[in-house]
C-alpha cells in the first residue's frame, strides 16, 4: 500500500481534465420487479430471478462510465449481473423484456453481455490474437492512478471495489485492486462505456475492478444516443451507482487518497482528529 510521504500527482490530474458529465441515474423505466430508491442510484430486484432490467436515465457521454457497485447477492439461482448499451429509447419501448439476453438484444441495437472476465473481447483483424487478448492492465497497477481505454483516462481509485471496514479490510482490498476476486463479488464494482472513432463507430468496453476488459463489441452508431443497460439477474440482487471524478480531483477526493494511505486499515480513521462527515467518506467511499 501507499506510504504517507505519497503525493497526488495533480499534473497528471490537469493533464486528464475534461468537462464533467451530468450524475449518473437510473431510468424510470425499467423491468417489473425492479424498484429504484428516491435518489435513483439504488436498483433492487424484489423478486424472482428475472425482470431486472434497468437502464440509465440519460444517454451517456462519450467516455463516461456507467459504474455499478453489487451491493447484495441472493442465493439459489444460477447466473449474475449482465451488463451493456443500447440505442433504443427506453421511453419507447412498448414493455420492457424480461431479459437482456436475448429478449431485449433480440430488438435490434442492443450490446449486453454476461459479465466474465475472459470472453467478453473482440480482436482487431490487424492484431494478433495473442494481443489482442493480452490484459490492458498496466504493470504498475497499485500506483498508476489512471486507467487508460482508448483516447480516454479515467481516474482508477473509484473504479476498484472495496470491502467494508474492518481489522482485515487493508488486506481484502487488494484483492480487489489486484481483480482477483470473481467479477461479480459482492462490492465488486462494474462499468461501461464507449469510445468513439472518426468513422462514426464506436467500441463498447466493460471495466472490472478498475481493469479494463478490451472492447466487447465495435461498429456501434457513436451518432446515436447509447443508454446503459444493467440486467439485475440471478443471483445478483442490488446494486447501487457510483460517481466517478472526470476531471480535476475534489478536494474531499485528494485529502480521502491522502488519509487513507496514513493508516493500515479504515477502521483507525475512527481515531483520527476529523470530521464524522469526512471520516465516513474515508472508509465507505
């Protein structure tokens, strides 16, 4: 873990500054046993193994995540969280299915997929296959602040899942950091995204645990709006949507890296001289 004398490299952070998409939020539309809390960030399947799909309540930006963290799993069913984009219009749709897969892909326009580590990537035809389904992980994945997807870097820190505090929590952290827990633990924390091209196309990557898994799918209509789609499914319960800093780092943002390497675990920043408020933000967040 990071040592004390650290600092945030804020040139990198200016150098990365982009204008700041609108908070991610799910539609109202959205699968019939599905119910989202008042803020819109929370979806919870309250029933059954399927129609759990939701989607985001506005198209996103180019480069945005739509990043979602598993809050609760349930047991005895067989399957997990599917996720992806569309061009259709959630408003539009006559009903929503009661799949993502295949019902609403079925409908044209749709890019989801089952959530796994391995085969959810499409090679170039002018790259070898071998590096093509080579990791776009960095060597240095503990201090390289940055995860980068095509013409986009995206600050890594909320990207990573992270335990709940606890004596052993500094430990199973890194396992998160590391992205060897399977994708869809509970708190591991899931994204998509496109990357548009100067032909009009755009490729679909799905990021796990801050690594990014390659593109997913290519030749999407970047000139159209694209809507995330989160398939609540299975043995996936609830998830909850979380708020990623594009830009220039907030300052409760800088002083959370900064506390958080002083301590071996969350649960000193108990005893440390700060606000409730602010030591709240240093352990969940």
């Amino acid at each position: 873990m990071g040592a004390v004398s650290d600092r945030v490299d804020l040139g990198a952070a200016c150098r990365s500054a982009r204008p700041e998409p609108p908070p991610t939020r799910f539609h109202q539309v959205h699968g019939a046993n599905i119910r989202v809390d008042p803020s819109g960030t929370r979806a919870t399947r309250v029933e059954s193994f399927a129609h759990g799909v939701c989607f985001s309540r506005e198209p996103l930006a180019p480069g945005q995540v739509f990043l979602v963290e598993i809050e609760e799993k349930e047991l005895g069913w067989c399957g997990h969280l599917r996720l992806g984009l569309t061009a259709l219009d959630p408003a539009t749709l006559a009903a929503v299915p009661e799949f993502s897969l295949p019902d609403l892909v079925s409908l044209g326009h749709t890019w989801v997929f089952a959530i796994t580590r391995h085969h959810n990537r499409v090679s170039r035809e002018d790259r070898p296959e071998a590096e093509a389904l080579a990791p776009s992980r960095p060597p240095a994945l503990l201090v390289e602040p940055y995860v980068c997807i095509e013409q986009f870097r995206i600050p890594r820190d909320r990207l990573v899942g992270r335990s709940r505090p606890g004596l052993y929590s500094h430990l199973l952290d890194q396992l998160y950091e590391l992205n060897v827990l399977p994708p869809t633990a509970r708190r591991s924390r899931l994204g998509v995204l496109f990357c548009p091209h100067p032909d009009g196309t755009a490729d679909m990557h799905i990021v796990i645990n801050g690594e990014d898994m390659g593109p997913s799918a290519r030749g999407l209509p970047a000139a159209r709006p694209l809507y995330a789609v989160v398939d609540v499914f299975a043995s996936t319960k609830s998830v909850r949507l979380v708020q990623l800093d594009y830009g220039l780092p907030s300052l409760q943002t800088l002083c959370r890296l900064v506390i958080q390497k002083s301590v071996v675990h969350r649960l000193a920043i108990d005893g440390l001289h700060l606000p409730k408020g602010l030591k709240d933000f240093c352990k969940y967040e």
